[in-house]
C-alpha cells in the first residue's frame, strides 16, 4: 500500500513539475522594467495545452534595510494559447494595480517610472481552473537614470580664477514634473578627495529648491579662496526621494600672480564705497561691484553729464544684473557723449528700488 502511494506521489510531482515547465516568460528588465506600463510588456510561451490563467507581477525594492514591495499588478483571467502569447491590451488596460506606501512606491504612482534603484520583478501565473501555480519566475535589475547628472562648470580638476563662479549641470533626464536640484560645495582639506571633503566637511554652498541647471554663486557665502581645492556634487530629487546624483568634481581657485591680474581686479571698486564720495576715475569703462539679493533681471541704469547737463548720454550698452555679485563693465569708448575730463553721475536703480548713484571723471 505505502509503495502504491509512494509511486501516485511521484507521478504527480513529476506531473507538476512538468506542467509548470510547460510555459515560461520572456521579460527584459532593462527595456519595459523602468515604466509601469512596461511591466506587462512580456511574452508568454506556452507548449502545453490551451487554457484559461491568471497572471500576477509584484515589483519590490532592494536596500541596506531589506526588501520593500513598490507595486502589484494582478490581471483578469484570459486564454494561454499554444504558443508565443502576449497579454492581450484589453486585459491590461482592467488590471488592478496596488501601488506601496514607501517614498519608491509614491514617485511611480505620481510619474509612471521606477527611479534608480535596485529592483526585483516576480512573475507567477495560476491556472484559473485549478489554482495550480504554473509559472513562477524572478528577474534582478539594477535601474540607472536613462541620462546621467553630468556636471558642467567649474569642469573636473580646472583652475579657476573667479571667487565666485556659475555653477552649472546637465538637467535630469528624464524630465519629472516638480524635481529640483541640490548644490553642494565644499573645501578639500589636506590629505582629502572630493567625495571625503563632500561628507565630513562644513559645506560653503548647500542650497536647495533649485529649479534650473545653473546657480548664481549664492550672496551669503563667503568668497572661494585662491590656492584651495574645492569639491562640489549636485542631487535631484522629488520629495524625499533622489532621482539621480551627479559624480562628484573638483576645482582649483588660482588666478595667476601679474601686475595686470592685480590691476584688473583694483580696478573694480565696490558701488558702496564710491558712492560715498570717493574719486573714481573712468578711463574708457566704468568698472564697478553690485550685490543683487533679488532674482536675475536687466540692469536698470542712466548717465547724466554734470559739466554740460545738455549733453545727453544715449544708446548705453544693455547688462544683466544675476543674483549675487556682479562685477559691471560699462564700455564708454565708443559714445561720443563722453568727453575728455568731463564729470558725469551713473545712476542705478536696484531691484527693490533703492537708487545707487555714482560720481566719476572720464579719461579716455
């Protein structure tokens, strides 16, 4: 009795393995496993009989922690035919589809694709008839960004001579609705790399919400110091969760030591000090610093002759006032309203209102 039994076991096991055999999925993580619609982009090969099945996927997250379920799709019952079957669109347009509670989980619901990450897609398929588990498959995909964060300027390992450079970076790609961006600058200590300095470093730059792929050197830090490395990252994210990460790049503020170096760096004067009653003598330009706190917009400016208030001063070239500090460069030269050792007032009308006016002498 307990051999008969023994070989009806046996029999079956080897029915079930074989049935389960009968069919398999051909699934392509690193084309249709970044979107949710792609999930049901799959093939079916089935050399068993026709019959009526059910397919269930599950997609979970792989971390330091553990494993973290992002989203379940279980479909209606419809008919594996012999052969190579697809699921038919009617079946996965009235899927029902669970999305998770995590941070992953909430991006895919909001934006139809899996952020960077690794991933794991389980695939099981259930004769409708018998509730017997036919198919049973796991696919392992680690997703990268379609396009890497890549940095622009300051470019890796440079040397710069500009205290206070535009940071700028390729956008994230693809486009999400409400990504912003991450900036973060640091000093390389000695014996450091960047990405050491980036995490045990007290950041220069560390600013947020950023919607554009550039920054103006932010007005409330210090000055970048000429001699010293500097390192600097930038994030996107959405929320709490990080859509991709640049690598992180390396600079050098150093600026050749020449008289004319020094010359052309004296030879800007902060607006605030000269329109104190200072001297200033323009000689072909004016050359002047302007802190903005406000946002880039047209710099708003007129001159007016003092030795002659006849003369009038037109067609003056057109600048843009960035956020943080400019350094303005107003060429002269070419305007016949200026004249030899005559005096003259610039007048700059600031973002909140407030009028700068400024005194000088013109020397051709």
């Amino acid at each position: 009795m307990y051999r008969k039994t023994l070989i009806a076991f046996l029999l079956l096991l080897c029915t079930m393995v074989e049935v389960r055999a009968q069919a398999s999925i051909d699934f392509i993580p690193a084309i249709s496993g970044a979107t949710l619609d792609g999930l049901m982009n799959v093939r079916i090969t089935n050399t068993g009989s026709k019959k009526t099945v059910r397919l269930d996927i599950r997609v979970s997250q792989e971390d330091e922690v553990g494993s973290v379920q992002i989203v379940q799709i279980t479909t209606a019952p419809f008919e594996l035919n012999i052969g190579t079957n697809v699921v038919p669109p009617s079946i996965v347009r009235s899927a029902q589809v669970k999305i998770g509670t995590s941070e992953t989980a909430r991006f895919l619901q909001q934006n139809g694709y899996f952020p960077a990450g690794n991933y794991v897609y389980e695939y099981r398929m259930m004769h409708l008839a018998t509730q017997e588990l036919l198919l049973e498959q796991t696919f392992i995909h680690e997703l990268e960004p379609a396009a890497p964060l890549n940095l622009v300027e300051p470019y890796d390992r440079d040397e710069i001579c500009e205290q206070r450079p535009l940071l700028s970076w390729q956008p994230h790609i693809p486009l999400t609705a409400g990504a912003q961006y991450q900036v973060v600058l640091t000093e390389i200590k000695d014996r450091q790399n960047g990405i050491e300095a980036l995490q045990y470093n007290l950041p220069i730059i560390n600013q947020k919400g950023i919607m554009a792929n550039l920054i103006m050197y932010p007005a409330v830090a210090r000055d970048l110091e000429r001699g010293k490395r500097y390192a600097w990252q930038v994030t996107a994210y959405k929320g709490n969760t990080v859509l991709n990460r640049s690598e992180v790049w390396s600079f050098t503020m150093k600026c050749p030591d020449t008289t004319a170096t020094k010359q052309l760096e004296l030879s800007y004067r902060d607006i605030e000090d000269l329109a104190k009653g200072n001297f200033y003598m323009a000689q072909g330009r004016l050359s002047f610093i302007l802190v903005n706190s406000y946002a880039e917009q047209p710099l708003q400016y007129a001159i007016s002759c003092l030795t002659d208030p006849k003369l009038k001063v037109k067609n003056l070239p057109k600048k843009t006032l960035a956020r943080g500090k400019n350094k303005v460069d107003i060429d002269l030269g070419d305007n016949r309203a200026f004249r030899q050792d005559y005096s003259y007032m610039l007048t700059v009308v600031m973002p909140n209102g407030q009028l700068k006016n400024l005194r000088f002498v013109y020397k051709e």
